[in-house]
C-alpha cells in the first residue's frame, strides 16, 4: 500500500527524496558500457566505428520505441508496429520499383503506417476493443498482407539519393541514422513534455476518468497517439529499408517487444500517466549496446539472447518503486 | 469504570526525525464504540497503523486484556483479535461472500488438500445470521450494494475471532437507509462484547453512535471525554485548537431576486430515476441539492455539466441552451465530482499538472504550454486555496484529503466559472479544511459565481446554502429558503418524502 508514503510524504517535507529508481536506465546504461569497455575496449568496442554502429542498428528500435512512449504513457500498447515496419518498406521499395520519385515513395509508405494506424485507431477508441488485442490482431494481419504482398520476394531499392537519406548515408561523418534517431527523439521529448498534447496523453494514461472530467477528449488524444505510432514505424521500416537497400516481409519482427522494453527500461510506467522519451531513448541505446557488445564478445545468438533478456529483467527490477 | 479491554499507553511514533505521536494513550472499554476524532495529520491513522501492524511503534505499551501484546506486524494483530474493516477495497468483487470471507484460511474437507466448500458456506451463512443480515453467502460480492461490502468485511473480521473492530468512515459511501443498518449492526456487535474503534468526521454519527470520543492534534490526545453531554462545537474546538473560528455555520447572504438567473433546467428527465427536474439558479446564489443517495442528484449534476445526455427536457445557460461538456467548460460550467481520486485527480500527477489540467488551453500557444505563465497560476491556487503542499510539484496522491478535495476545487477556480457544480465536496474531509472550502465557495459566489452544491450530509447543505432543493421520486419537491428551514431533522424529512410543504418559488 501507498499508506508509508503518504505519512512520510506529508510529514517529511524537507527531505529531498532523491529516487535514483528513475535513473536506472542511466545507471545500467553506465555500468554496461564500462563493463564492455574493460572487457573489450580492446576488440574494437570502443572505436567510433562501432560506436556509431551501434547507433545505426538502434536506430529502428529508437524511433518506434518514442511513439511507443507515447502509446504506453496514453496507457495502451501497439504490438503492431513491428509489422508496421515491413509494410511501409515494401511500400516504399515497391513505389520506387514502379519508377516513381522517391519523395512519392516516402508519402506513401508514410501513408501506410498513418493507416495502420488510423485502424488501430477506430478499433480501440471508437468500437472499444482493449489495444493489447486489436494490435495483436492486427499484427498477425499486416505481417500476413507483407508476405502476400511479393510473395515474400525481397525488393531491392536502388536510388542511392533515398538510401543516404534513410539509412546508408553520413552527414559530416555521422551516419544518417544516428541523426534521425536524435531528431526524432527529441521531437518526441519536447512534444512530451512542453506541449498540450503531451499532458494530455499523460492524463490519459494516468487516470482517463479525471482527464475526461477535466475537458480532456481522452478518445481523440489515443486516436492521434496510434496514428503517431503508425507513422513512426513506418519511418522505422524505411530507415531500415535504407540501411539494407532493399525491403523484406520480416523486417521488424519482434521490433515491437524490444521497444517496448526500451520504453519500461527508460522508467516509463507500462500503466501508463508517467513517460520518459529521454530514458526511452537511453533504453533503446542500452538494449543495442548489450548486443553489440555480446556480438564482439564473441558469444552464440542463443547466449546473447539469454543475456540480453536476463539483464532486461534485472534492469526492469531495479527501477520498480519498493512497495509499488 | 472497569480497567480498559485495550490499553495503548504513551505510544511515540516518528518518521525521520519527525515525530508524528508524541506519548499518546488511547483505551477501549470491552463493548465500547469510542470515536477517534482528529483532522488530517493529527496522527489518528498513524496510531490505528499501530494497532493493525502496518507500523510498529517506537515507545509505549499496548495491552489488551491485562496483557501486554507484541504487535509487530499485522499478523500479529490480527492473533490479538484486531481487525480493520475496510470499506469495500479488500475485498475480491468476483468471488463470492463465503469465499472472500474465507479467503487464504478456506477450510479442508478431512484429510485432503481440496476445498470444504459446503463448510465455508455453512459457517458464513451462520455468522451472518448472527449478524442479523441477509445476505447469501453464495452471491458474488460485485453483485452486492455498496452497504454490505462493508458487512462482509464484518464477518470477515468475526470469523478471524476478532475482538476489536477499527472501522474508518464507515458510513462515507453509504445511503441514510444503510447508515442506519450499518448503526443496528454496530449496537448488535457492542452488545455480544465486540470493541469497535469508529473513525469519522461526522459529527452528529459520532453523538448517536458512540459512548466515548477522542480527539487527537499534532500528534497528541486534547480531548477524551463521554458522548452523553458533549457538544459538536466542543468537539470542533478540541479538534481546531481554542479560538479558531469556523465557518460551519450558516450565514444569511440574503435574497437575490431581480437578477435574472443564469442556470436554468427546464423539465429534465434522465435515464435514471429523475423524472422530471426543473430549477432555477441565479449569479452569487448558493443552492443545496438535497436527496437520497441514488436519487439522481449525480446524474443531474452530470447533465448539466454535458456528461450525460437528458431523455427529454432542456438545460439552458446564460440563455442558451447548452450542447456538451465541451461547451459546459468553455462557457464557464465546473464539476467538481463526487469521488475526487476516481474522477477528480490523477493521483501520480503533481499538484501543478492537476491544476493545469482544465486549464491547458489558456496556457498553450502554438501548442506549447507556457509553464512559467502557468506555474504563477497555481502558486496562486496554492496559496489562496491554503493548500498544504511543499511544492507544486508535489505528487497529489501525497496530500490529504482535505488537500486533494482543494486541488480539484482549485483547478476549476482558475477558470473562474460563472456556475460550479459541487458534488460530495466534503467527503474525509477534515474540519479544518471543511470550513476553508465552504469559506472559498462562500467568497467567489459573493463575487457573483452561483454555486450548486450536492450533499449527502445535511449539516453541510445547512451551512452552506442559500436556497435547498429537495429532490424526491424524481422531482424536485420542495424548494426551501435556507432561512425558513429551522433544523436538520425537517430537512431529513423532507428528504424521506414525508411532511410535503408548499413550495416557496415555482421557477417561472
């Protein structure tokens, strides 16, 4: 119970209570990269061409993981982004195939996801279906209508311009993924944080029945928060479709879970009412770097995979409030 | 008297290096109700915490029989034969009576590791026999009225053996009918030996209920002293401290006639019971709404702030004819609602947020909120609402409840509305901060903003209102001048339905 807290709270007003609970994320985050760096510092983990690496391959994760911020702090979840990511890379792919422009490309993958979205949208707040289920429906749909879409051919795309954009390319020797993703979480944080639709999200989430009686359309704040994540991965899937100059019905699998745990990892609240883009964003950077170092560690998929989950785990245990 | 059942002598408590009790004693007679008094803060829960377990105490001796008990956690309380009845938050609404009863202690059919079912039920229906309360104990506790939650609780308790009963506001979600079972029950416990310990702020409960009453203040026992013979405003005195004034009494603000209203409901007819609802309401007005609980009081208040939709009839304001909750708000309409941490408050927010939250629009330009513009507005609901906080920042769900109740308030006065609709404002609210709200409310309708006020407590439609409407079968049936209505007790009949009187003013 909250009980402790409440006689404490009122009676201890000077006590700074410092909650080192939230910076976790942070904490691991350190403690990771310093481990990695004595244990291979040696290897190459430390060079900026890994690091940067790193940064590339989080990129996807990032960016769906701060719509998924959103979502989550509304107090829903979108499992469908991860499908989301392939269809909006097959639109695209497809679109430049045809001989289009590649702006047109972006439109209409962008156009995709929004719809994804848009669907997800009117299930759960206009029909009232509980977001776990229509978007693990709607998973399961889209990663179909991937597959169906070529038949599981993968696509090649071959406009460089595009692939520099999304993906491949380096401004002023920064890949161009590490750029999109600090653009996009920044966005994200400071939409969060200083702007109407911000609070109203976390409103929402954190008790939807004092939002509405405050004036807040709680139904249309979700809306706008599943066409966000929507089009986020389907930003995700062409930045990915750039990385690899090409697209595929199986990009993105599993995208949503490990968003996800960026998204708790960075001391968002899975109930949702409290959100962090910022540990959002760290989250995602720590679940690339205990990868990439296991990669250079030299250990199996299979042990990495054990690793990086029991670290989730005890990352996730650390940040719980006691008694919460 | 006889030497006490339950002896808790000079217990200190501290937080850090605050101390929250300072050598208090409390005792209780074997078959005594005695009333633990006291606003928020002044350690009354603390101390109960003690009795229960959840705290342990730093000095001090507790005793119960002439001996002196352990209690270092709440199971060892509850070998002690101490209870606490919640109201209804502990128990499983998808189980059934005798399974929440019995829940965690279920007993065994001989010899096996399966669950006696036929037993448990047999022993819930006879406990609750004794009890004198018909309730299946086969029924799902979610299908059960509010009211007896509370009972199963009870029975909970006495299957446990329980010995003493710390019940606190027991009546806050109860109708008057259930009140009044729930005081049957409590006369029928005192007489088969059952101790009660009976948290409330109601005043008039506390004198028809209890034999003793403490009152608790910073942490120490003012005032403990018989019913028989006590007086509310020396109860209100104990609990304030001397020479505090209180503006729990009723003030004659006078009749405002020739301004023409600003609220009118014409005709209303709900879903629910009201059948057909018409008032008027004018600028600088204070208006009771008095009722029985699930009388519609609620759904109208709901109506008129655009929560709910009317079958038939109209609710104009200002001269027009208001369309939805959106146009409520913009056009100067604030609910503060009935149940202030389900629907008032986002209890994980801070202060600031909550403030803010009706008011995002005005702080936003270009869809960023102006924190710092914002931030003088709260301060100033801080201040001027006198809520206790350290900081804006502060997470409500930290404050007392007197505070929260202020904070909701405070984040529909920077609206400044034209109407504001209060519904339950006072509910575990202590005295103190009572008086503070009924003065706030009292200072803007002076400024001209009519007041709605729904209470299930009379003595606060009494202080407060100008005017009270009786709402009965649906109808609004009286409509009282404040000044003609001279006791509590005609208004509670007037509620029940009996002793019709003509109405004063048919709005036109």
């Amino acid at each position: 119970m909250q009980s402790k807290a409440t006689a404490t709270g009122r009676l201890m007003p000077s006590l700074p209570d410092i909650q080192w609970q939230n910076y976790v994320v942070y904490i691991f985050f350190v403690v990771v990269l310093g481990f990695f760096a004595v244990m291979i510092g040696d290897k190459g983990f430390l060079s900026v061409t890994n690091l940067f690496n790193i940064a590339r391959t989080t990129a996807m994760i990032t960016v769906i993981a701060v719509a998924m911020t959103f979502i989550i702090s509304a107090g829903e979840l979108d499992l469908s982004v991860g499908s989301t990511t392939a269809l909006a890379a097959l639109v695209c792919a497809l679109v430049m195939q045809a001989g289009y422009a590649w702006p047109l490309a972006v439109v209409a993958a962008i156009a995709s996801g929004l719809a994804v979205g848009l669907l997800n949208g009117v299930f759960v707040t206009m029909i009232g279906i509980p977001s776990f289920l229509v978007t693990l429906g709607m998973m399961q749909f889209i990663r179909g209508l991937d597959m169906r879409v070529t038949y599981t051919n993968p696509i090649s795309i071959t406009n460089q311009t595009y692939n520099g954009l999304f993906g491949s390319g380096y401004v002023f020797g920064v890949p161009s993924l590490l750029i999109w993703s600090v653009v996009i979480a920044l966005l994200g944080h400071v939409v969060l944080k200083y702007t109407g639709f911000g609070r109203e999200i976390l409103a929402t989430g954190g008790n939807r029945q004092a939002a509405e009686y405050s004036g807040i359309k709680t139904r249309r704040v979700k809306f706008y928060a599943f066409l966000l994540s929507g089009a986020a991965a389907a930003l995700a899937g062409m930045l990915y479709a750039g990385m690899m100059q090409t697209a595929r019905f199986n990009f993105g699998e599993g995208a949503e879970l490990m968003a996800i745990a960026a998204v708790i990892l960075g001391g968002t609240s899975l109930f949702g009412g409290k959100g962090t883009i910022l540990g959002t964003f760290a989250g995602s950077l720590l679940i690339g770097t205990i990868n990439n170092g296991l990669i250079i560690m030299g250990l199996d998929v299979s042990e990495q995979m054990m690793i990086s989950g029991a670290i989730i785990i005890v990352a996730v245990a650390f940040g719980k409030k006691p008694g919460a | 008297m006889s030497s006490p059942f339950l002896q808790m002598t000079q217990i200190g408590k501290s937080f850090g290096n605050i101390p929250v009790l300072r050598r208090v004693s409390f005792d209780l007679q074997k078959a005594e109700v005695h009333a633990l008094m006291g606003g928020n803060g002044a350690g009354k829960s603390t101390l109960m915490k003690i009795l229960t377990g959840v705290y342990t105490k730093d000095a001090g001796t507790i005793s119960i029989g002439g001996q002196t008990v352990d209690i270092t956690d709440t199971a060892a309380s509850e070998r002690a034969g101490i209870a606490m009845i919640f109201q209804e938050f502990s128990l499983v609404p998808t189980l059934t009576v005798a399974q929440n009863i019995w829940l965690g202690r279920e007993p065994r059919l001989p010899g096996t590791p399966f669950i006696n079912n036929a037993a448990m039920v047999r022993q819930s229906r006879l406990i609750l026999q004794e009890l004198g309360v018909d309730i299946d104990p086969e029924a799902l506790v979610g299908s059960l009225p509010v009211g007896f939650m509370q009972i199963v609780e009870i029975a909970k308790a006495l299957s446990k053996r329980a010995r003493i009963l710390v019940m606190d506001e027991p009546t806050s979600s109860l109708s008057e009918a259930e009140t009044e079972a729930l005081f049957e029950l409590v006369r029928k416990l005192k007489a088969s030996g059952i101790s009660i310990v009976y948290i409330s702020h109601r005043m008039a409960e506390i004198l028809t209920i209890c034999d003793r009453v403490t009152v608790m203040r910073d942490g120490e026992t003012v005032m403990t002293e018989p019913c028989a013979g006590l007086s509310v405003a020396r109860i209100v005195e104990a609990m304030l401290g001397a020479g505090h004034s209180t503006s729990f009494e009723w003030q004659d603000r006078g009749d405002r006639p020739t301004v023409p209203p600003i609220l009118q409901v014409r005709n209303l007819r709900l879903p629910s019971r009201v059948q057909d609802v018409s008032f008027d309401i004018r600028p600088g007005e204070i208006v009771g709404l008095a009722g029985l609980m699930g009388s519609g009081r609620t759904e109208i208040a709901e109506t008129i702030f655009g929560r709910r939709a009317a079958v038939s009839g109209e609710v104009i304001f200002d001269g027009q004819p208001l369309r939805g909750q959106a146009d409520a708000i913009e056009r100067g309409i604030a609910l503060v609602p009935e149940d202030r941490r389900k629907m008032g408050l986002v209890l994980d927010h801070s202060v600031r947020d909550n403030v803010l939250l009706p008011n995002l629009a005005r702080f936003t330009r270009h869809f960023f909120v102006r924190d710092g513009e914002a931030l003088k507005t709260v301060n100033g609901t801080i201040r001027d609402l006198k809520i206790k906080t350290d900081g804006p920042d502060k997470l409500s769900r930290l404050l007392s409840g007197g505070n929260q109740q202020k904070i909701v308030l405070g984040k529909w006065l920077a609206r400044d509305p034209r109407l504001l609709i209060l519904d339950e404002p006072t509910i575990g609210v202590d005295i103190g901060a009572k008086s503070e709200i009924v003065a706030t409310v009292r200072a803007m309708a002076d400024r001209g903003m009519a007041v709605l006020v729904i209470s299930s407590e009379l003595e606060e439609l009494m202080a407060i209102s100008d005017r009270i409407l009786v709402l009965h079968g649906g109808r609004i049936t009286q409509d009282l001048n404040r000044r003609t209505v001279a006791s509590e007790e005609e208004l509670h009949h007037a509620i029940q339905g009996h002793g019709h009187r003509a109405v004063d003013a048919v709005p036109a």
